[in-house]
C-alpha cells in the first residue's frame, strides 16, 4: 500500500497509460435555467474497434483484456449531460417556507434565516412543487415517487449523453448508477437498461450507500474497468432526489441545514477506452476511508423516510486533512499541486467550499464551477461532481499538457479524488465541431 498520512486508509488506481487524442470543447445550454443542460463532445467509434451490432471484441471468456487486445488501456470522457426537474425552488421561497413550516423561537428562526442568506444557496430544483414537498409521507409513498421520478430523470441524461457521444445503447459495455436518497430492487440500471435497448450482456454497478462522493468514485471504477477491457465503452449515470428526504416534523439542525442545501438532479458521463474520445483522460484514482467518523454524515432510514446526519464538524474534517490528502495524492501520481490548472470539487456547502480554496491557496476563479453549481442548483449528492465537471467542460477551452483535480466527499468519512489529463492535441479547436 502507497505511504498515507497517519489515520488514512486508502485504496488507489495507478495511472500507467497514454493517449493520444484531441477536445472539442463545448459551450452549455443557452439558458441556465433550461431543465436540460449537456456538454457537447462528439466522439465518432474508431474503425474496427466494434462489430456490426455494436459490440467489443469478446473471449471465451468475456471483454478482450488489455494484454489480449494488445493497447494501451486507457479511460477517456466522450460525453457529459445534466438535467433538472422543473420545479424552481428560489431563496425568498425558501425563507417563506422555514417560517411556516418549522416551529422555531425567534432567535432560532433569525439565526436559520441568515444561514439562507449565507449559502451561497441562489435557487434549487425538485420534482414537486414545496407545497408537496412539505406534506408528511410514508416511507412507501417516497419510495414510490423516488422510483418514478427517478427513472424518468435518469431517462433525460442518459438519452442526453449517448446523443451527445454519437452512440447507442448498445454500445455501453458497462452501466455504473449511482444515488443514496431512495431505494430501487430491481435497481435503477436495470430499468433504464430495459427502457434504451441495453444489451442483455451490459455489465451493471449500483452504488448506493456512498452518498456525495459516488459520483466521483463511479469514474475511478468506470476506469478500472477501461484499463482492463480497451475499446470497451463505460456509462455513470447519477440521479439524486434530496427533496424527497424532507422531514417537516424534525427541527435538528441538520434538517434545517439540509432542507436549505440539497437540490433534485441528475448527470451522466460517457467514457471510451478505444482511445477515439477527445475529452481529458482519466489518471490517478485513489478513495479514502477517514477511521473513526462514521458519524459525520449519512442517512437513518425511519417509518416516515430518511432523516439525515450532517455533523457540523465536515468542514472542519476537510479543512484538517485535505492538504495532506492531496499532497500525498499527488505525490504518488508524480504531479505537483502547481501544474493543476483545473478544480473539479463537489459544492458540498459555502463553508466547506471556502475552507478547500484557503488550504489549497485556490483563487476563486480556480472554483468558480464549483460556487457556480452551488447557487443555481445547490448540493445534489453524488450528482454534484459530475455537474461540476459539465459546467467545467463548457466552459474552458482545454489546457495544453495539463492535469486537473477531480475531488468529492461523502459519508464513511470518506474522500474520492481523480486526476485528468489534458494531451497537448486536445488544445486544438476543430472548426465545426459544437453546437
């Protein structure tokens, strides 16, 4: 196991491979209010990398591995999207609300409508109006609405991101899904891979208990799979549905906080391994474990739903430990914090987000994507990452010869961090190429 600092257990992805591919960069929706939002990368298949059904070169047993198929195995993004329900949640709402909802004192109800103001928190988006949202539920009846709205927003992204990669269904080799605020047997992947024409030998990975950082942690397991199978194609799909896990009746703290933070929302990425994406290659992964701080964040699941654990002291915990974390990180990746030209970090909340930027000495535009989904779309759990990574792509033509830092965090107490790498080819526009 690589050297940590003292307290970490880690597991980690060596990056041992090269690509030699070229960015288009893309420009986001028009509107930022649009409900459905992509990043733009055409990646048109390599010849002679799949057969007439769409299909990778298999064996007797299985994908063909890397040695088998003789390249160089390597995990690069082709495509992202991202999509809101339609129902806007605005800060003046959300105050009106917090005053009819909750039974407070007065200094309590001044003190929660400051933090409002404070978080950075501008709008949300949920699949009910607040109206709804508001009204005690069974845990039945939020399971039901999760498993409706869930698939049909998940539905949007992954229509969104094969569109946006120039593939089908039948192209996804592995099919990795991703949400903690709700519970689906058969799960999610199963039900959208049935709805698009999946074919029936798709690899399939829920992830449910990783919270916010399992967004993050689905590309280091999308490129682990890549490195092993080259040509194969992976999909991440998250879908969070925070609104759901509201609780008029619970006035802790964490509650409150939580009912001011989170927002509805789902993303997805596509990954190639065939080396004829031209979005940033994924390098390094590495996943922390923090021992001793299983209560810092998470869900305790009860008759009327989930009611969530937000220890105040999380941006603390990140504040102590986040510059070891990634100097180790990075050290083990031979890269230096002075050649990331990129900061991809889960907006996990106003407080959390400033203490990252003083201990890495980031300047604001350094985050400026991360403060960006914060205030139109708050924290959407383990879809906030992969927002983030959309906007990022969006908005930046690609840096030449660069590495960029993807990073999320989530209950366990946990860390996921990634490195991307930019190619010096992938600096070149090519005419044509976004719309």
């Amino acid at each position: 196991m690589p050297a940590l600092m003292p307290g970490l257990i880690a597991a980690s992805a060596e990056d041992t491979c090269s690509v030699n591919a070229s960015v288009i960069p893309a420009r986001s929706a028009a509107d930022p209010g649009d409900s459905l939002r992509a990043t733009y990368i055409r990646t048109p298949a390599a010849p002679g990398q799949r057969d007439r059904d769409g299909r990778v070169p298999l064996t007797s047993r299985g994908l063909m591995t890397a040695r088998e198929n003789g390249s160089s195995p390597t995990a690069t993004i082709a495509a992202t999207a991202t999509a809101v329900p339609p129902f806007r949640i605005g800060r003046d709402e959300v105050k009106r609300h917090l005053q009819r909802t909750f039974s407070l004192t007065d200094a309590r109800l001044e003190a929660m409508l400051a933090i409002v103001d404070n978080s950075q928190v501008k709008q949300r988006y949920c699949i009910h109006p607040v109206e709804s949202i508001i009204e005690p539920r069974t845990l039945d009846q939020v399971n039901r609405d999760y498993a409706e709205h869930a698939v049909r927003l998940g539905a949007t992204v992954v229509e969104e991101c094969l569109a946006r990669a120039g593939m089908t269904a039948a192209q996804v080799d592995l099919f990795i899904t991703v949400s903690c605020t709700g519970v689906m047997i058969p799960s999610l992947d199963a039900h959208l891979a049935n709805r698009f024409g999946f074919r029936p030998d798709v690899r399939r990975l829920p992830i449910t208990e990783l919270g916010c950082a399992a967004g993050a942690a689905a590309l280091g397991y999308a490129t682990d799979h890549l490195r092993a199978y080259p040509g194969a194609t992976a999909l991440v799909v998250a879908v969070e549905l925070p609104s759901l896990t509201f609780q008029r009746f619970d006035t802790s703290q964490a509650n409150l906080i939580s009912s001011i933070l989170f927002g509805d929302g789902a993303a997805a990425v596509i990954l190639t391994g065939d080396g004829a994406a031209r979005g940033p290659r994924i390098g390094r992964t590495e996943s922390f474990l923090f021992p001793h701080s299983l209560d810092a964040m998470g869900f305790d699941l009860q008759a009327s739903g989930f009611y969530i654990v937000l220890s105040r002291d999380v941006p603390e915990l990140i504040r102590r430990e986040i510059r070891g974390l990634l100097d180790g990180f990075l050290a083990r990746a031979g890269v230096r914090r002075r050649d990331l030209e990129a900061f991809i970090v889960h907006p996990g909340g106003q407080k959390l987000l400033t203490f990252i930027e003083e201990e890495l000495e980031l300047s604001a535009a350094d985050t400026e994507c991360s403060w960006h989904v914060l205030r139109e779309y708050g924290n959407q759990s383990s879809a906030s990452v992969l927002f983030v990574l959309h906007e990022w792509l969006a908005r930046h033509e690609p840096p030449w010869r660069a590495h960029g830092l993807l990073a999320a965090f989530g209950p366990g107490f946990s860390a996921n961090l990634a490195l991307l790498h930019w190619e010096p080819a992938m600096s070149t526009r090519r005419s044509g190429g976004t719309s």
